[in-house]
C-alpha cells in the first residue's frame, strides 16, 4: 500500500434480532470508495464473521455494497444487508453483484428488504449427504433444500460437514414446518466451502424457504425461526418474483483498523 496509512471503521450489528449476542453478527464498513480487493478480504478474515459489509455512497439515499465471507466475496448476503441499512439508519437501494437492494424502515422500526426470490427446484438428494430420513429435497439457484420430517429433527440435526462441503458447493439449508407458535418454518443454513460452517441466521436463504413454504402453508407472510445457537426471526412475504425480508437489528461494538 505504498507505505501509506488506511484507516477502517467498522461497526459490528447483530441483524435479524431485537437484542445484542443473538441474531447474525455483521461487520459494515462505510467508505468513501472500495480499498483494494485484498485488504478488504484481510478485514473480514481477521473479524472472522459470517460476513463483513463494505459500502460506498452514490447518493444520499444509493449506496454500492460487496460482502466478504471470511475467504470469499459472495454475491448476496441477507444478514450483513440488514445491518449496512441499519448503519445507515435511513432508506437506501443498495446496487450490488445481484442486482438492486431496496431497504425501507417500516413505522414499528423494522427493516424490511426487497430481495429476488430463488425457488427451489425438485431434484435427488445426492449419496452420503447424511441427511437421511427427507421429506423433500432441492435445489435453488444458489442453495440446496433438504426439508426433514419434522423440526426437532432440524434442531438435532448434527452436520456432517465434509459431506455438506463436498455434495453443496454453495450451501444447504435444511427445514421444517414450525413448532412454536406463529413460527411457519424452522431452518439451520450450512456453507463449509464459504467459511461458514454455520451460518447464525441467513437472509438470503429465506428467499429459497419463502417460495418453498407460501405455497404449502397457503399464505404469503410467514415468519420463519433459524435454529442456530444463535437464533434469530426473519419476516418473509412473497411477492411475484421477489421475497420481503424482514428483521431488527442492534449495534454492538466498533472496531478500527489503522494499515
């Protein structure tokens, strides 16, 4: 870098919950232009986060967005695009690898996000993915869907992750109808390949779980549980093509980089 100082600031939001240490963790780093490709995947391995949020401004109400996974830039990313909107702190389209992201504030202080769906397609299930017994299984543009029979077996569930790494390059999600009430679904999200083991709680996979749910459960709003340790809610309503996903978010620490 020339010998040249670089000064990042981050903020890290737990995003799709109502209060701190639960939720998705995210880092978000406002910039006035991108730094170079390497040092922001430096940033996001040494957070070590499901994903670290870079954003540089348009305008006052568009903004470009990249997301970093610990070893991989990602082309979408639910969680940390809640928490860039929730940096933010106002409306804001965000222009990235897939597409235009339309954030709004909703008068109950939620964060709602226009996102494209991604249906999942029926398919076979691949030898040794140790998922056995499934309801259901597909696959999405992006995601594989492994629906189990019931939700305690989604909770139970023990990943074998080298199968999962090997037989879903991109991710799985695996889900089941909602056990509590006014959960619909109940889902874990797995991505070794992306450095994620487990995800905490994955926007972009609930726009595979809406598509996948509306129909069977007859409505188009449903609140979906991801049984992580962690756990959060993400609010989904389908509308044509897109997927509304909603959520909270909190502000729970700040980190600085001086390169």
């Amino acid at each position: 870098m020339g010998g040249e100082l670089v000064a990042l600031e981050l903020t890290v939001v737990d995003a799709f919950t109502d209060r701190p240490f639960a939720g998705n963790p995210a880092a978000v780093c406002l910039l006035e232009a991108f730094p170079d490709e390497g040092l922001m995947q430096a940033v996001a391995a040494e957070l070590n986060l499901s994903e670290t949020a870079f954003a540089v401004p348009r305008s006052s109400d568009r903004y470009d967005l990249r997301w970093f996974t610990p070893t991989l830039e990602v082309p979408l990313c639910g969680h940390a695009t809640l928490a860039a909107a929730h940096v933010i702190g106002r409306s804001v389209t965000f222009h990235t690898r897939s597409g235009d992201l339309a954030c709004s504030f909703t008068p109950e202080g939620l964060i709602e996000m226009d996102f494209p769906a991604d249906p999942p397609a029926p398919a076979e299930l691949p030898e040794g993915a140790g998922l056995d017994p499934v309801v259901w299984f597909g696959r999405g543009r992006r995601y594989a869907l492994a629906q189990l029979e019931h939700a305690a077996a989604v909770r139970a569930l023990v990943p074998d992750l080298p199968a999962i790494a090997a037989k879903f390059a991109d991710g799985l999600i695996v889900t089941a109808a909602g056990d509590q009430a006014g959960v619909d679904c109940v889902s874990r999200f797995f991505a070794p390949n992306l450095g994620v083991p487990e995800d905490p709680v994955t926007g972009s996979a609930h726009c595979t779980l809406a598509p996948f749910w509306a129909p069977r459960l007859g409505r188009q709003s449903l609140l979906g549980e991801q049984a992580s340790p962690r756990g959060g809610t993400v609010r989904m309503r389908t509308a044509g093509d897109q997927v509304v996903l909603g959520g909270h978010a909190v502000s729970v620490s700040r980190v600085s980089f001086v390169l």
